[in-house]
C-alpha cells in the first residue's frame, strides 16, 4: 500500500515515523509533484495538484473534524473521504467551551474589572436555571460538550439537521426548530460543519432570536458568523459578549474591530488541536477497516458535505 501524505503547514516528521511504525508494510511518503499516484492520502488542506495526480485513491483521511476545505475541491472519484471523529479533539472541546460558559456565568470579566480597580465586591450568584445552553450541531464535539455542560448542572438544549437523542438533552430539529431553540438560548454554542446550508447562520436574524444578553461562542468556522451582525447585536446590547476561536480570515486581519472588542474573547483556533498519536492510532484503525471493505466511522457524506 503507497500512502501519501500532504498536509499544509504541518511538520510531516512526527507523521511519518507514526503511521510508518504503525503500518511496517506501507509505503509512507511526502508527497512531491510527480510522484507515482498512492492508494491512501493523509490530507490537511492540499493543493488542487496533488487531486490532479491521484486518479487511483482509495481513501482520503483528513486530519481534522471539519471537511469544508476538502468539499470545495475536485476530488477524485471513487475515493472514500473520512474525518476524525475524535482523536482527542473532543476532550478538549469541552474544556475550552465549559471555561467559556463558567467565566460568562460567573461574571470572571466584572471580577477581573474590579480586582484591577482596587474593588473588592462579591456577586450575588444567578441560578443556573436562567443560563440554558444551547449547542448547534450534535456530532462527536456537540455530544461531548452537550455532556460536559450537565455536569456543571446548565440546562442544556441543542439543535441538529438530523433527530439525535442525549439524554438530559433537550433535542430540536430541522430548520422550522430553529426559532423556538434560539428564543430559548441564553449562551450560544456553535459546532456545525461548514456547508452551503450552514454558512452565515449566525447573522442578525438568528442572533436576535436569543434571549436578550446573550453571549455567543464559535467554535467551528468563521464563515458561520456575520461578523457586522455580531458587531451590531453588541452595541446595541441584545449580545452581551462572544467568544470567537474562528474567524473568516486566520490570521485574523491586523485591522479588523474584533481585536480591540471589550465583549469579544479571541483565541487563535486553538479550542480542540489535532493530537498526532491520538491520531495516527485512529487513521490506522480506518485505514484498516477500509482494506476489509468495512463501514467507517467518519466517513464523509460528499453530497451533504459533512
């Protein structure tokens, strides 16, 4: 088996000696232009080229959750597309969310205010009963936040394209749920996969839907988030604050108002990071599988796109 490995600014060493170690009867290489077409790729953001040379492709494995990147190629056909459907990405997801639903809900931001003033002032603690959570998209990362967010004892909503059920969770589905869910969100959780059906749906609109002074989280990809809708839903205090971990352009621009927001936390898309043993482990399980013909956990639906 010839694999080939292609990922866009990510140190390829740690890769190989992972996947080489892990499959001693593979071929495992970078992939260069001219290179002979392999059977499996490992793939984060190639270039159309490296599409272009691989008529023979089996399966295409690609070291993220997220595939929107991958759909707007022209990939070639016949070949199985699969995502990472945890890998340690999961764990971390629901860290990075629990620390930014606690810090609103606690009001971290007024204390921090306050402490840098020379105030000492106590808050009177609200009831978590007033701060349902509501989670968009229920894949693998949305189950386990879903899950994490009960722990702390939030009421906890989500919404999702298909009927998923978790317990303790309370499910909306289909674009006519959408409305009752978001009227009934006071701190908004983004995890949907990136598709032409999902692009902008946090705009004005939606975002108007929440309870007033609500916050916002995006965990998934900027181009969900209408960055002049947010912008506005702030100043005029519907939206009290947002997290943002994505934005449509990363590096985000030197000018852009989201740097020098007081409401808006910025992290540089670091809220579930690829783990490379996690998942050169999960890759080889896949690649496995797909050897035996077997169904694939992850495995891309391109006509959904997800």
């Amino acid at each position: 088996m010839n694999i080939s490995f292609c990922c866009t600014n990510t140190p390829p060493e740690p890769w190989l000696v992972g996947l080489r170690a892990a499959l001693p009867g593979a071929q495992v290489l970078v992939w260069q232009p001219g290179d002979a077409p392999a059977d499996v790729a490992v793939v984060w953001m190639p270039p159309q080229a490296f599409w272009d040379a691989q008529p023979r492709l089996r399966a295409i494995f690609n070291i993220g959750a997220g595939v929107d990147a991958l759909m707007a190629q022209r990939l070639p056909r016949g070949a199985r597309i699969v995502r990472l459907d945890d890998a340690g990405m999961a764990v971390q997801m629901a860290e990075y969310v629990c620390h930014a639903v606690i810090a609103y809900f606690r009001e971290w931001a007024a204390i921090d205010h306050d402490i840098r003033a020379g105030i000492w002032r106590a808050r009177e603690p609200e009831a978590r009963a007033d701060w349902p959570v509501g989670v968009m998209g229920l894949g693998v990362l949305g189950e386990r936040v879903a899950r994490a967010l009960q722990t702390f004892e939030f009421p906890v909503n989500g919404w999702s394209l298909s009927p998923k059920a978790i317990e303790g969770v309370r499910g909306f589905v289909g674009a006519e749920a959408l409305p009752d869910f978001l009227a009934q969100t006071r701190v908004l959780v983004n995890l949907l996969p990136l598709t032409p059906a999902t692009e902008n749906i946090l705009n004005r609109d939606t975002l108007s839907r929440l309870r007033p002074g609500a916050f916002v989280i995006n965990v998934a990809r900027g181009r969900h988030l209408v960055d002049e809708d947010l912008l506005a839903l702030l100043a005029s205090g519907h939206v009290a604050g947002a997290t943002l971990d994505v934005c449509r352009t990363e590096p985000l621009p030197s000018d852009h108002p989201f740097w020098r927001h007081p409401q808006i936390r910025l992290t540089p898309h670091t809220s579930a990071r690829t783990l490379v043993v996690d998942t050169i482990a999960q890759i080889t399980r896949k690649i496995a599988a797909v050897e035996r013909g077997e169904a694939v956990v992850g495995e891309v639906n391109a006509q959904r796109g997800y």
